[in-house]
C-alpha cells in the first residue's frame, strides 16, 4: 500500500512489472470559497437597512469599474497627476540655504591654508627663510607686517618689495575664484593689481600684455615651463571681476535682490 501511495503522489514512469491502479475521482461542481461562504452567512445575518446600504455601495464600484462611466478615467491613461520636475536653484543659493559654503569661502580659505612652497611665488630658498620664522602658510603672510619680515633677510629694502608682491598677488587670487597666486603674480607684474582694473580690461589685450610679458627677461624667469595662461582663463576672470563690479557698484536694494 506504501508503494501504491508513493507513486500515486509523485508521478513516476511505469516499469514492466508494476500494476497501475486508475482511481476516478467525482468532480464538485463550484466548490464554495470559505471566504465567500463567510461573507454569505453575514450577509445572511445582518438587518435590511444595512443590506440595501450595502447593495447600494456594491453598485457604486462597480460602476466606477465599468469603462465609460463617470468617474473613470478613458482607457489607456492613468488617473495619476504628472509628476513636475524640481525647479533648479543656483548652487550658491543651495549652499547657504543648507549653511555650507560658498565656492569663492572655500576657495579663499583653502588659499590661505595652502604653504608658502606650494603656491610657486617665490624660490624655495626664500620659503625656507620665511618658514624659519613662523611665515609658513599664505595667511601668515597676509596677516604678518611687510617690514617685520623683511628684516630677518640680508636685504630689507629687496625683501620687502617682494613680499608686498607677495601679498598683492595673494589678495588677488582670493578675490577671483578661479585664479592662483602664482597666475595672479604675473598680473601684478604688468600692472593689473585689483579686480576694478581688471573688470575694465579686454581679456584679448590682457593676454597678449601677458604674452609681451613672457619674452621679457624677468617675465621668462617668472612664467618657467608652464606658459602663459591661455586665453579661456583669462576670460574667465576679466568675467568674474565684470560681475564683482557690477554687484559693488549696484543700489543696496538691487544687491540684497541679485544676492
């Protein structure tokens, strides 16, 4: 009998010697869903009132499910509202609203926590002097006094010449953001000290002021290797500063609006 059951639940193909047993089993018409027979025996017990508010409601939905009834939407289309894409925000604004920081505050702190031999002002030499006396990141060379520093070095009056360049080309590097110190050295070389100046400059001329700078004996010795800064960056500044200009020459009212 074990056999017989074994193979009557799992199905295994009939060998020579074995005998297969057919069972015929009646079928139920509409067997009744537990759930429904439920449903049915409370339906059955509930009053008329509820009965009729019930077949009301019943009524209702399927209405609601029928196409073309009102209520539902035309086949093919979702009764879902079309989602709006975010307005995008400058990044600026994001920042402060988040509390982060503005690109140009990062990039003016990361400037005067950058050391001395990184910026590519001055010889390494020089750097090493001014480390030995507590100069050793450009805010400490923005913050510190011109004359003080120079009087440690064999020439004060030469020294302190080149750390007045020093801190020009520093204090502009921080106002532009997207520029160097060492990029802003050259500016200063030729004259070009302050954001005002340069906002009212043509970015073509400055580069080949740049350029004329380069052939020079002292502009060759400063520029090295690298080159001149090509024309898209110096674009980019005389940019920047035209926007500055226009920001600090603006009404207050305007500027709060603009900010």
């Amino acid at each position: 009998m074990f056999e017989f059951f074994k193979r009557l639940v799992s199905p295994a193909k009939a060998k020579k010697n074995d005998v297969v047993f057919w069972v015929d089993l009646p079928e139920i018409p509409n067997p009744p869903h537990p759930d429904r027979r439920a449903v049915q025996c409370r339906v059955a017990n509930e009053p008329e009132s509820t009965a009729s508010t019930r077949s009301v409601a019943d009524s209702a939905v399927s209405a609601m499910s029928i196409p073309g009834i009102v209520g539902q939407p035309p086949t093919g289309q979702s009764s879902r509202k079309p989602r709006l894409s975010p307005r995008r925000k400058h990044p600026a604004a994001m920042a402060n609203r988040r509390g982060e920081k503005s690109p140009i505050a990062f990039h003016r702190e990361r400037l005067l926590a950058m050391r001395i031999e990184h910026l590519k002002l001055c010889p390494s030499e020089r750097c090493e002097q001014l480390a030995a006396i507590g100069i050793q990141t450009a805010g400490d060379l923005i913050y510190g006094d011109p004359k003080r520093i120079a009087e440690t070095f064999r020439n004060p009056a030469r020294a302190e010449r080149a750390i007045r360049r020093y801190r020009a080309a520093i204090k502009l590097a921080l106002s532009v953001e997207s520029m160097m110190p060492r990029d802003a050295l050259l500016l200063v070389a030729i004259h070009r000290r302050s954001v005002a100046s340069l906002s009212r400059e043509s970015a073509a001329q400055l580069h080949r002021d740049l350029e004329r700078f380069s052939m020079s004996s002292r502009g060759s010795k400063m520029i090295g290797r690298r080159g001149v800064p090509s024309l898209r960056r110096v674009k980019a500044w005389v940019a920047t500063c035209r926007e500055m200009a226009a920001a600090a020459a603006a009404p207050p009212e305007l500027a709060r609006q603009v900010a």
